[in-house]
C-alpha cells in the first residue's frame, strides 16, 4: 500500500510555498542521500527541477519521469491543479521506494525518479480544454528529465483533457522506441492488471504526439516527449479521467487513482530490474529496423 505516501507527497505540493528544497528535505529524511534540486529560469517564471536515485542492485536501471507543466496555475487558480498528478505520482514513488529500503526490502536494481516543481505555472489555449504551460523551456526539462543512464522509462503525465480514453484511473501506452510505436508491453499490462484488479486499460497515441512540441501539428499532451531524447523504450503512465478535465482545473485530482498509480510503478522498478519485465521485444525490434529503417526524422526538431 502506497497511500500513506501519495498523501504526503499530496499535502506537500498543495501550497503556493512549495519548493524542491521542501520535497528533497522530505526525501532526505527517508533516507534518501542522492537527491539534487536546480532551479531553471524561463523568461518570467521558475520552476525547481528534482532528481532522486534509489539506490538498489546491479539489475536494469529504470527511469521514472512525472510531466507537467506545474502543480499550480497561480494567480489564474488558487490551489494543487490536475496537471500536478505527474509529479504527485513520480516523487510517492520515490518515497514509497525509500520507506521499503527502511524496511528492510532492497530494489534489484537503481531507480532514477525526475520530475519539477512550480505552483505558478502559466495556463495556456488548447482544444477541448486549456493545457497546463511549461513555465520554462520544455526542451531544457527534457534534457534534465532523461538521464542517459535510464534503460527504459516510465513517462507520466495527466491525460485528461481529451475525448480519446474514457476511463477513470490511469492507463499505459504502446511502447515508444527509437521514432517507432510498438506493441503493448504484455508484463506491463499483466502487472496494471494485478495493482488495479481489473481489465487493462491502453492510451491510444499517434505519430503526431511523438513529435516535437510546438512543430505545428496536434498532441494529445507531451507526455511521450521524453522519447525523443532517448535510444530507450519509452512507456506512457496517462493519469484518466471518464469526462474531460482541464490540466488547470484544481480539486481534480483523485487519491485513489494516484496510489493505484504509485503501486504500478513501485512494481514495474522491482519486476524491471530484477529482469522480469520486458518493455518491448528486441528481436521484433530487429526485424521492423531491418524492413522499414530508421524513424529518427520523426523525433527531430
């Protein structure tokens, strides 16, 4: 059970006075020593860039990214907005990691958790419902997100304010690698099916929103851009809602979702690296490289 921490994490980004600081001095005092906090200036707003690393064994290192544009619309939205739910689940993950280490249980491998903080990040047009701006450039948090060393990453992000996946929880995507969109990750599905107890549920994605941001063309949200910057398989944790929900809409953001959500990743870093959850296949992989090439221009600026 992951709520105690999803709560916390909750309460903390819920105040037009948080701060990475504050969200690396609660991850310090579980015992997390590798967490670094840098803030990045944009033309007029801040947002304080997090990374923490649990440590773990010499298995395959996942990468855990909470997208967003911030955890606060402030002044245009006065409290925690839909849009924080990337990094509320990205960061209960690194605690929920964390207090399992007090306990006693050591991760097979290393699990690098990045996401920001801003509670005053801008809102801005977009149909059906207005997104969540990044307060600074999005293609600086996106080298800050994806660190090299990540062998697969789970990319999460509110995908609410759409008409294509009607669904209240949260749902994963196909498997993004190299330009290509691959089949579902059967040990991902299994494994959504176990935490939730009931029936998968897949985003449906499309070429354009593997493409880069702003290039003129309609994306459901950015939450596969982290693909581009990455040879690694690249997999889409879409926090859903039944009706459509803006990013910038506060009172949004449902707990039970998020700890079903936080319960998902805590088990897709065991099962990862401890070698039991494959991402994609590498041989199919091999075969539609060697039939249709390269899809590198797709993920190009």
């Amino acid at each position: 059970m992951s709520m105690k921490q999803t709560m916390e994490i909750y309460e903390l980004l819920d105040s037009a006075k948080v701060t990475g600081d504050k969200v690396a001095s609660l991850l310090h005092e579980r015992g997390l020593a590798d967490v670094t906090v840098q803030t990045v200036e944009g033309p007029e707003r801040s947002t304080d860039f997090v990374k923490a690393v649990i440590p773990g064994g010499e298995g395959p290192v996942l990468g855990i990214i909470g997208r967003l544009g911030g955890v606060g619309a402030r002044p245009e939205m006065v409290g925690l907005v839909s849009d924080a739910d990337g990094a509320i689940v990205s960061l209960a993950a690194a605690l929920k990691m964390a207090d399992m280490r007090n306990a006693g249980d050591e991760l097979p491998a290393r699990v690098i958790v990045s996401t920001h903080v801003c509670p005053n990040a801008p809102v801005l047009p977009h149909e059906p419902v207005p997104f969540m701006s990044s307060p600074v450039d999005m293609g600086e948090l996106l080298r800050l997100e994806v660190d090299p060393v990540m062998q697969a990453i789970l990319s999460i992000d509110t995908t609410k304010g759409n008409r294509v996946i009607n669904h209240k929880g949260f749902a994963i995507s196909p498997t993004l690698k190299e330009g290509y969109i691959l089949r579902c990750s059967e040990d991902l599905l299994d494994l959504m099916e176990i935490v939730t107890g009931a029936a998968a549920a897949v985003l449906p994605i499309t070429t354009q929103d593997i493409t880069p941001m702003g290039n003129g063309v309609y994306h459901l949200n950015s939450i596969m851009q982290p693909g581009r910057l990455t040879d690694a398989p690249v997999v889409a944790l879409a926090i859903t809602a039944e009706s459509v929900v803006p990013g910038c809409a506060s009172g949004a953001s449902c707990i039970v979702d998020l700890e079903q959500a936080v319960r998902f990743c805590v088990e897709a870093a065991k099962a990862f690296g401890a070698g039991k959850c494959r991402f994609y296949d590498p041989e199919e992989f091999i075969t539609i490289k060697s039939l249709y090439g390269s899809m590198h221009r797709l993920l190009e600026s």
